[in-house]
C-alpha cells in the first residue's frame, strides 16, 4: 500500500496556526512523524492561507525537502498554487489533484506535460459525481488517455473514484468498491487511490469506520491511500490485511511490526 500522510493540511486548525506562524520547524516535525511512520509521499495543503497559499509554499517545500528529503503531494484546488509548488520541488511530486472538469483539463494539463509530476485524478467531471460505478470508469478512461498523452506512464496515475460520507449515502461504500474493480479490470496498470476519511465525515467512532473502509478496499484492489499514518490501530488493520491478502513482504512486515510494538507499547496519538 502507498501511503499518503494526511497531517499537513490547513484544514486542520494545528496546521493552519502553524502556517501562519511560519513555524517551519513544527511542520518539519510532522512530515518526519509521518514518514517515519510510512508515508511515501507527505500530502501539503495550504489553501486555508487563502493568498498567503503560494507564499507559504515557496517557503516550506525546500524546508520539508531539505529537511526530511520527502516527496511531497501538492494539494490545492487553486491551478496557480500547483504551479508555483511544481515549479519549486526537487523530483517528481504528487499532484492533489486532477479531474475530468474541462476548466481544471484546460489549466493542469500542460503543467502535468511540462513537469510530469504523479497525479490523482478524481472521477467527475462537470456532471458532478458519478452515479455509477460504470460512470466513474468512463471518467476514469478519458482522463487516462489525456494524461497518456502528456507522456505519463499508467503507474503515475492513481485514480479516486470519490467516496461519499456513508452518513449521507449509506451505499457509497458499495459503489466505490465497485468502481474500484472496474477501474482496475479496465484500464490495467493505472492505480487507485481513496481520501480514506471521506468516508466517515459526520459519524461518530470515525476512526472504526476508516479502519474497517481501508480493509474493505484493499480486497477490492486499492493501491494506495490519502490517510493519518500515526493512527496506529489504522496501521495495524493495514499490515495485517495485506499480510493475509497475501501481499508480497507483507507477513515479514507484519511479524516486524508486532514484535516492535510487542519490546516498545506504543503511546496513544492525539488528535
């Protein structure tokens, strides 16, 4: 599983104060928690800042890459701020995100063939979000030959189809599980990415719910995931799935990681 650590987005309200404060040093210290704890990409969001977005990563994508020597995902809604982010980071980032919208094709593909970064594209366009799972892989199929022909490989392209919080749609789950199989049968060699915490947004004991969605994805073919990687009940359910998904070094990874919580019990994280 590819993780994409969560923690550094302005919308969480530790963030947002740290950003404003210019407090490098702290978001340092968050990007190391998560990479220490797996992360293969470190996901930066700094929309909240509003006008202070593009500022704010000028300065602290050299600090983080510098630092920690992370691969970093931009993430913004703003196509000037993903300019300005893959104009300044070292390597090839994760660009948070694409879609099928002719507004957002128009202003991101020529930067996704200039820099080449990774991408997530999100099935919609502007229809909204698909109805079907059929709907989300035809979204899917006319992104990926756009990006293809901006001379990405399939295994840059990870593609979410968009899970709905499951207190509003108590059938997104089945959807999204179904456009997951979809996907993967029909465009082979592409990936599939989830927002693990959409799926629980409003619902109490979020943290169960994301845990059991993550366990149910990974059946139907997730290959990576946008989530909190200091969870560690989360990481447990994660390691152990693959291990009896039979996933390449999974059993090794799990024996490795219940014999260091068995010498050194973890601490419960705050959030």
């Amino acid at each position: 599983m590819i993780i994409v650590g969560e923690r550094l987005n302005s919308t969480r309200a530790e963030v947002l104060d740290a950003l404003r404060r210019r407090d490098g040093e702290w978001l340092v210290g968050q990007a190391q928690k998560q990479k220490e704890a797996g992360s293969a990409f470190i996901d930066l969001n700094c929309a909240a800042l509003l006008d202070g977005e593009i500022e704010a990563l000028n300065r602290h994508i050299p600090e983080l890459q510098e630092r920690l020597q992370v691969v970093l995902s931009l993430d913004s809604p703003n196509p000037a701020a993903l300019e300005a982010g893959l104009r300044i980071h070292r390597g090839r980032p994760l660009l948070n995100s694409l879609s099928g919208e002719p507004k957002k094709l128009k202003a991101l593909l020529p930067l996704i063939g200039e820099f080449k970064p990774k991408v997530i594209a999100l099935c919609m366009d502007d229809a909204g979000l698909p109805s079907t799972p059929e709907e989300s892989l035809d979204v899917a199929r006319r992104v990926a030959d756009l990006l293809l022909e901006q001379g990405l490989n399939p295994e840059d392209v990870f593609f979410d189809p968009l899970v709905r919080p499951v207190g509003i749609d108590p059938g997104s789950v089945r959807q999204f599980l179904s456009a997951l199989e979809k996907i993967k049968a029909g465009l082979p060699g592409f990936k599939t990415i989830a927002g693990l915490s959409n799926v629980s947004f409003g619902m109490p004991s979020r943290r169960l719910l994301n845990r059991t969605f993550l366990v149910l994805c990974l059946k139907n073919g997730l290959d990576a995931a946008i989530l909190d990687p200091l969870d560690r009940e989360l990481m447990d359910a994660l390691s152990s799935s693959e291990a009896l998904l039979g996933r390449e070094g999974a059993v090794r990874a799990f024996l490795q990681r219940a014999r260091g919580k068995k010498s050194s019990p973890p601490k419960p994280d705050r959030v």
